[in-house]
C-alpha cells in the first residue's frame, strides 16, 4: 500500500471538502435571500418546474466520474435544503411514518422537510385546504391495481391543485422480530399489499393466519413484540423499527408501480408544464364526451388517462378525470379552455405540472 499517496488524497478531500461546504454555505445564504422575497409577494417555495429544470441541467453538464443517480441524491436534499432555509414546510401524508408514501416523499422532497402523518386521505386534502400543510402527498393509482377512488373523490371537495407527480416502484419485504419463516403464523398487511403478494404467502407460508391491517407501515409495529408473527412492508421499516427482514421482494409481479402527486393549495406558476390534470362533467346528452374528445384530438393532444367515477351529488351522474399532455395553464390553450368549458357541464384545472421521475429506489 502506497501509504505516503494516500495520506496526499486524504489531504486533498479534507481540502475539497472544505471547499464544498464554503459553496453550500454561500448557496444557503442566497436561499435565505430568496426566501425573504417570496414571503414578501406570498409566491410559492416549491417549484417543481424550475427544480426539475435543474435537475436536467446538472445531468447534462455533468461529464465526470460522478453517476447520474448519485449527483441526482445529493441535489435531491441540496434542494430540499434550500426550501427548508426559504420557508419552513410541513408535507402531510397517509401515516403512520414508514407508508409507501412516507418514502415515495422523502425520495422525492428530501429530508430537511417537515413531514406529518395524518390518519386518512381526507385530512390530508384537509390540511393542505386549510394550509395547515404547504404540500400533501397522495396516492393517486397504482399500476396493477387502477385508480385510488377516494382521491378523486377528495378532490370534488376540496380546493387543491396538483403540483408534481413521481412514478415509484413499489417492492414489498416480509419483516418479523423473528429470524425464520418457519416461526412465522400469522401475516398483517394493509389489503392491497397482501393482493399483491398472495401468491409469494401461499407458496411459502400456506398454514400463516393473514390478517389485514390500516397500512404497511401500522402492521409492522404490530410485530414488533409479538411471537409468531410479521408484516409484509417496506424493507426500510426494518432498520426503522429494529425488524428483521425474512425475505425480499416478494410481490407477485415485480413491474409494480404507484403514481403519487403532489398537492398544494394553489396552482402551480411557471415553466412550460407537461401535462394537465382536470375534472370536468358532462350534460346528459348524446355525444357530450365525443364533442371533448374531438376538441382535444384536433390539436393533437394526447391524452393520457380517463376515468369516471359516479357524482356522489346525482344518482347516475358521473364526474370524469382525465390527463392529458399540454400545459392548459397557458395562453396558448386559452381558447380551448373556452370550448371546453362551453361543452361541459363543469370544468376544473386540478393542475399543470411537469411530467414526473421514476423512482425505483422507494
């Protein structure tokens, strides 16, 4: 080992490092400043666009050793730093802490963010309505399993705006305070979880008492002191609550993908958007939805997803979410807003935002 080398290194990575911390220091200093600004004209702190923009320019200019993915972590917290030194931020979501969306927020919004869990999907909504919270994280669809009604439902009653989306691979871990699967009797899960792990259960643990629970995060504290059993959940749970993790990635089907947003109180500003969600209801005539589609099919809009869900308002009455990839928000869609709104019954932006990451790490 060539000792007298690497005592140089080390000397210049303490002179690095040095350097670095001088540099996060100074971009601090500006965050703050930029802070005071927004304050003053009550702009928002979170700005997935410019964020997103960012992140892309650093990618391309980035042409050393460096991976991509790594350069992408550290800028996820640099970020999430500088908005925490902008305006402190509380970021609710289904709790209890250790959901899947507790991680898809943290992968997405760092970790200087003040999370809190709520106990159901409409206090989130309810928080970030009453801007309790500055930003919320939902799950809106889930890509085995189809769209989480009840967020669609929420967003009829409340008066919230999309502001970012994240696509993240859901991988479920069996976790148990016990160090074999042949202890194991008994299984909690939240239902979804156990559906999408029901072949792994009854190929390796067919005798095990399943047992559904309010979420992944919840059964998991459930056996922590408890004999016998284990929770199906994320594998960082483990480390979290001191959990043993039996066996990984034991979802049926491994392409498993859930589709959170981020919501806020008021519309996202800014950037060239890539794509738009919105509400919108029908009058009872023939051809009402043809007469939507053709408008966004003459300009050669995409649209990527539609779905109705009964008015809870009318008997046999429905409300339609669709997404559809433009900016909406933009002077250049203004007249097809106006058509729109002339052949709905109602229409509503629940935002314009850029397309969203796939994260594979949550």
């Amino acid at each position: 080992m060539n000792l007298d080398r690497l005592m140089a290194i080390r000397k210049e990575l303490d002179s690095l490092d040095e350097e670095i911390l001088g540099l996060l220091n100074q971009r601090a200093a500006l965050c703050r400043e930029v802070g005071r600004i927004k304050s003053a004209s009550k702009d928002s702190v979170f700005k997935p666009f410019r964020e997103k923009e960012v992140l892309r320019e650093l990618i391309r200019k980035n042409k050393g050793q460096l991976p991509d993915d790594h350069l992408l972590a550290i800028y996820r917290e640099i970020l999430s730093s500088s908005r925490r030194l902008q305006q402190p931020q509380t970021i609710v979501y289904l709790g209890p802490e250790g959901t899947f969306s507790y991680f898809a927020g943290v992968e997405y919004l760092g970790r200087s963010a003040e999370f809190r869990p709520c106990l159901t999907l409409r206090e989130v909504f309810k928080a970030v309505n009453t801007r309790e919270a500055q930003l919320g994280i939902i799950p809106l669809e889930n890509s085995l399993q189809g769209t989480v009604g009840q967020c669609l439902d929420l967003f009829l009653e409340h008066d919230v705006y999309i502001q970012a989306e994240v696509f993240c691979k859901i991988s479920h871990a069996l976790l148990s305070s016990q160090k074999s699967l042949t202890a194991v009797r008994m299984v909690y899960s939240h239902p979804q979880a156990l559906e999408q792990c029901s072949n792994w259960l009854q190929v390796h643990l067919p005798e095990a008492r399943i047992v559904p629970s309010e979420s992944t995060a919840a059964a998991a504290r459930k056996v922590i002191d408890a004999d016998g059993s284990a929770a199906i959940g994320h594998e960082k749970l483990a480390e979290m609550l001191g959990l043993n993790i039996l066996s990984r990635q034991i979802e049926d089907l491994p392409d498993n993908w859930t589709r959170f947003m981020i919501i806020g109180a008021t519309p996202p500003e800014g950037g060239n958007q890539d794509k738009t969600s919105l509400l919108f209801t029908l009058p009872d005539k023939s051809g009402a939805l043809v007469q939507v589609l053709t408008l966004l099919a003459r300009r050669n809009i995409n649209m990527k997803k539609l779905e109705s869900r009964p008015l809870r308002t009318g008997k046999w009455q429905y409300v339609f979410f669709a997404d559809v990839e433009c900016d909406l928000s933009s002077d250049e869609y203004k007249e097809l807003k106006k058509e729109l709104s002339e052949n709905c019954h109602s229409l509503r932006i629940l935002g314009s935002y850029p397309a969203g990451r796939h994260l594979h790490r949550v």
